[in-house]
C-alpha cells in the first residue's frame, strides 16, 4: 500500500481553517500538501475546518476533482493530518473525512507505539497510506516498530519541535541529532521514506538549505515546508543531480544485466546494497528503476 504514494522532496502544510491558503499551496509547486486539522486549528475553529477540508477535497482530491488546471498537470497528493485518533476530536475529524473523495493519505500525530497506528487504520480505513509522526520520547523508543506496524505506513515523519520540548532539548541541530538518526534507522528497517522537520524562519533560506543538506546527508528523504518560498531550496536540496542519476542508471541497468549474479561496473563488484540506493536515486528523481 505505501508502494502507491510517491517519494516526497516536499511536504507543504497549510492549515485546514484557511481554505484561501489551502488552494494557493495546491499550486505552490511543493511534492505534496498536508493540510492540518491538529496544532495549526485551534479548538474553537476545529468543527469548521473539518467543513473546510471537506470542501477542499471534493475540489482537488480524487478522480473528480475540479481544481487541478489540466495544463498544469496532476495535483499534487493532498495528505491530512488529523487529531489524535483516540481522541474525541480525532474521532469526530475521521467521522467527517473518510467518506469520498479521500485525501492520498492521513498524517497522524504524536504516535508513541504500533498499537496506535493499527488503530487509526481501523478508524480511518485499511486502504489509504498513513504517514507517522515521532515527536514523543515514547515513539522515538518505538519508531522500528512504528515504522513495521502496517503495510499501511507510507514515510516517517519527524516531529522535532514536540520532541525537544518533551526531551528539554534545545530544536537544534546538535541536540536533535541522536533523535533524527533513530528515525531515519527505523525507517531504512522498513523501507521508508523519511521526512525532517520544518525550518521555522521561512525568510532564512541560508538556515534552511543548511539544515536540509545536513538532513540529506543523515538520511532523510525530503523536508517539511511552511511557506512556499522553501520549496526550491528543499526541492535542489533532495534532487539528485543529473550526474547521480546516470550513474544509478548504469548500475541498474547493470544489474538487470546481470540476471541476479554477481553485479560489475567499470571494473568493480557492486553489491546489493549500492543497487538498491541507486533504486532509491532513480525513486527520487522521478526516473524509471
């Protein structure tokens, strides 16, 4: 099931009580949108947002949706992060939106063990992808099994602002850096995608490229965007570029070539390993394994 959603340089959030915004961040140019019912709604505005998400998806998500401009190409996924789903308002969120149409995939909050997430499979239905989120002391002890919990499970996402405020950590690079190295480790256990947190200070551009090549070279997969002005930055961040896609396609290609024994390119063995990063190269750059 996490086969069906595409790896995400990207992830847009926009909060699910503006609706102006949500349309704008469809044709922002991010990867995916994740419009957020939790922490960006506050408590008296949450019943409207869900009308308000609601709308929204019967005009971008699905087969038939009306915002997308056909010249433009497909809308990007629309994910939702819902509340708690073992709460009254997690509840009530997945009351009003697992109906048609549905978004691509529902993002959920504070997941502290495997348990959590078969639950919000059972309240929010079995066959739609489920994005994680490890922001809790309690999921980062548990994020292999988070990670392994549901075919379900499409990426990792990291929750760093929760998670140091839990921790006492400073949202830092340095304190936060054993927590994202778990996140990214549970997520290589099950094949995943890993997505870093957001750069608060979207006019920091300078902060924001040296965050996410950090994040890169950890690891993850793509970065979440608050404005955006981020998305070229995150986008020439987590392309690869032209020079590593060739190469993963000759060693691809060289081990199509193979058969399944023993892999050789320009006089050297290439183990299994390299050929399913070069894979995981040709995923990213939208090219064809």
């Amino acid at each position: 099931m996490a086969d069906r959603f595409p790896p995400c340089r990207s992830l847009l959030f926009v909060p699910g009580d503006r609706p102006d915004r949500c349309d704008k961040a469809m044709v922002a140019g991010a990867d995916a949108v994740c419009v957020d019912l939790e922490d960006a709604v506050g408590p008296a505005a949450k019943a409207g947002a869900r009308d308000s998400v609601a709308a929204f998806l019967a005009k971008w998500a699905g087969p038939a949706a009306t915002g997308a401009d056909p010249g433009q190409g497909r809308a990007p996924p629309v994910i939702v992060r819902v509340n708690d789903p073992d709460s009254e308002e997690g509840q009530r969120d997945a009351a009003a939106l697992t109906g048609a149409p549905r978004p691509d995939g529902f993002m959920i909050p504070k997941v502290t063990d495997a348990r959590e997430i078969r639950s919000a499979q059972q309240l929010l239905g079995d066959n739609i992808p489920l994005l994680p989120i490890i922001e809790t002391a309690a999921g980062l002890e548990n994020a292999v099994h988070i990670g392994a919990a549901s075919p379900a499970v499409a990426a990792l996402m990291f929750g760093g602002f929760d998670l140091s405020a839990e921790l006492g950590a400073e949202p830092k690079w340095e304190p936060l850096l054993y927590a994202r190295s778990r996140v990214v480790h549970a997520a290589a256990m099950s094949g995943l995608d890993t997505i870093d947190m957001p750069s608060r200070d979207f006019r920091d551009l300078t902060r924001l490229r040296d965050e996410a090549e950090k994040a890169g070279r950890l690891g993850f997969t793509g970065k979440v965007a608050i404005h955006p002005a981020q998305i070229p930055v995150i986008h020439d961040v987590f392309t690869p570029s032209p020079e590593e896609v060739e190469q993963a396609r000759r060693i691809v290609e060289a081990d199509r070539a193979a058969g399944g024994g023993a892999v050789s390119l320009d006089g050297r063995m290439v183990d299994r390993p390299v050929v399913e990063a070069a894979r995981r190269v040709l995923a990213r750059s939208g090219a064809r394994p």
